[in-house]
C-alpha cells in the first residue's frame, strides 16, 4: 500500500508517522523548515502514548511520488479548490482521497440516492464546482478527526489527546477500500472506524466547531472561557440548536445532548480553538467549510438560523479585515 499525506502539518504527518511504523509506504509532502527537519530527522512524535520517530520519505514535489492508493488530505478545507496542482500527480485510476476536514465536506450530497437533496453542489465549499474538479468526488473518503496534535517544532509533533478517526463512504457502504485504509490505521496504533453514516459524524463534531471556533475569533476566548460565561453559553447553545435543525432537515440526527457536547469542550480546557490559532498567526480563516456551509444549508432546506447568521456576517468581516475577503463571504 502506497499513501501519500498532503499537506504534512501537525495532523498529516502524526498520521504519517503511525502509517510508517506499521509498515506502509508513506510519502509526506510537505514544505519549508518543517519538511527541511523531516528529512534530516524524521518526524519526532510526542506523545502520553509513547514517543516515537518515523523516517518515512519526504518531499514538495508530488510528481516525485506519483500515482498511489490513497491519498490523505491534511489541507485546510479552504485549500483544497486551489490544490489540483498538487493532487494530480498522485492520482491513479484506483486512488482514493481521505478527506480529513473540519464541517461540511464538497461532497456531502453525493451518493444520497433518494434524498431530496442528492448532488446538490454547496457554493460555500465548492464555489462554483472548483473543488469538485480537482478532487472528485467518486474518490472520496469521508473522514473525522478526534486528535488534537500542535507542530511543536519543525519536524516535531506534540500529540496531546485522542486517536479516532472515524472514516465513511459518502453512499453509506463498508467498500474494501476504507477497509483496507482502517486495517492500515489501526496497524500503526490509531483508531479507524467505518462508519456506514460518516454524516453524523460530521454533525457531532461541527456542533462544537460551529459555535466555538468563529466565537473564539471574535473574543479571543479559550474553550473554558466561552463554556464558563453564561451569556457566551447561552449563545454556543443557541448555535447548536439551530445546527442541530440543519441537520435534522438535511436527514441526520446528532446522537449526543448540547449540554453533554458543551461540558465535553469545557473538559478541555483552556484550549484555543484551530481558528483563533490561525487568526494569531495571520492565516486565512476556515470559515466555509465550518459556518458559512451550514448557513447556505439552513437556506436549502428552510431552516431559520438567524444566530448563525448574524455570528457568521461578524466572523466574516473579521476575516475581511484580517486577511482580505473568503471565496465567498457572508450570505
């Protein structure tokens, strides 16, 4: 088995990294000091579980990897409609692409066959059918991350808690590939399940990104911070519970509580969320793929969300001022 990891951050190359040690053939592409220290080095990993090195092969050129069975995507969401460059080199006929992303994938209405909704394209994610055409979606893989792991250094990476990424067709069936994908993972110490509805998956997750991570932007806010002031509660709450209709009305169910999924982000602590880091640091903000994708659903399936909808206009413009306007701003 031949993997390639795109985009080689904090999350691509600890995936690399385990891939490695069970044997794998895993190409890291990645950039810069952090891909200059891989090469030297290997990737440091750092963990509660055991440290461990993995001198898995490194490169910024696709082309000196070529065509392999599965490509991992560690791109930001917003990343992956300007990624055909980097993406073609490893496709072959067969190549599948693990989409690893936060909120709602380009390709979440592929393979709903019956569903009112099946094939829709949405705009937020897919502007203008520009992601689709550089990673099509008959290839990929749904894919959620419960990790958290932070580049400490170039080529070390600090894996803080969580193993679990649970992985999913999009038409909802356990194909051989993500089979073989999970029995890979799990080799090198992660867990991988198949989940026959990655959807609901995705929902659960984007309940907390949904609300915490364009709130932290705007207050600068850990996790404790914003589940420990009333007011900011109430109002996380009130984003989730008009998540929670968005995605009722698009045919999921969310299995876990608000209160549970708020006290669980409280339990983390004194976190900065993937988006306040990114503010920080100057980066552009992964806004679509997180909120706006959702507000353009409430929009489908005509579900009043104007919390949403108001936080995303203040995030938005706080992107715009920051680092210029999204591909395609607030609706």
């Amino acid at each position: 088995m031949r993997i390639a990891i795109l985009g080689a951050g904090a999350i691509g190359a600890y995936v690399g990294a385990a891939l490695h040690r069970a044997g794998v053939e895993v190409h890291l592409i990645a950039r810069g000091p952090h891909l200059a220290a891989i090469r030297r080095d290997g990737v440091q990993v750092r963990s509660p579980r055991g440290d461990f090195t993995a001198r898995a092969r490194a490169t910024d050129d696709p082309h000196e990897v070529g065509p392999v069975d599965f490509v991992f995507l560690g791109l930001k969401a917003h990343a992956y409609a300007s990624a055909g460059a980097l993406v073609a080199p490893l496709l072959g006929p067969r190549t599948a692409i693990v989409a690893a992303q936060n909120g709602i994938p380009w390709w979440y209405f592929h393979g709903l066959t019956g569903h009112p909704l099946e094939d829709r394209r949405i705009e937020s994610v897919d502007p203008g059918g520009a992601t689709t055409a550089v990673l099509p979606v008959d290839r990929a893989i749904g894919c959620v991350v419960y990790c958290s792991t932070e580049i400490e250094s170039p080529g070390v990476i600090r894996h803080l808690e969580g193993t679990r990424f649970s992985i999913g067709e999009p038409d909802r069936t356990r194909s051989d590939r993500c089979l073989s994908f999970a029995e890979a993972m799990v080799a090198g110490g992660l867990k991988c399940p198949v989940e026959t509805n990655i959807r609901d998956d995705i929902w659960i997750k984007l309940m907390g990104n949904v609300a915490f991570n364009p709130l932290s932007a705007l207050t600068r806010a850990t996790l404790a911070d914003m589940c420990g002031h009333p007011g900011a509660r109430d109002l996380v709450a009130g984003m989730m519970r008009e998540t929670v209709a968005v995605a009722t009305a698009a045919g999921c169910a969310p299995s876990i509580s608000i209160e549970r999924r708020i006290d669980g982000a409280a339990k983390v602590g004194h976190h900065k969320t993937s988006t306040l880091q990114d503010l920080e640091a100057g980066k552009e903000l992964e806004l679509e793929a997180i909120i706006g994708a959702v507000v353009e659903l409430a929009d489908m399936t005509g579900v009043p969300a104007p919390t949403l909808r108001n936080v995303y206009a203040a995030v938005d413009l706080l992107a715009r001022t920051v680092t210029g306007p999204s591909p395609v701003g607030a609706r």
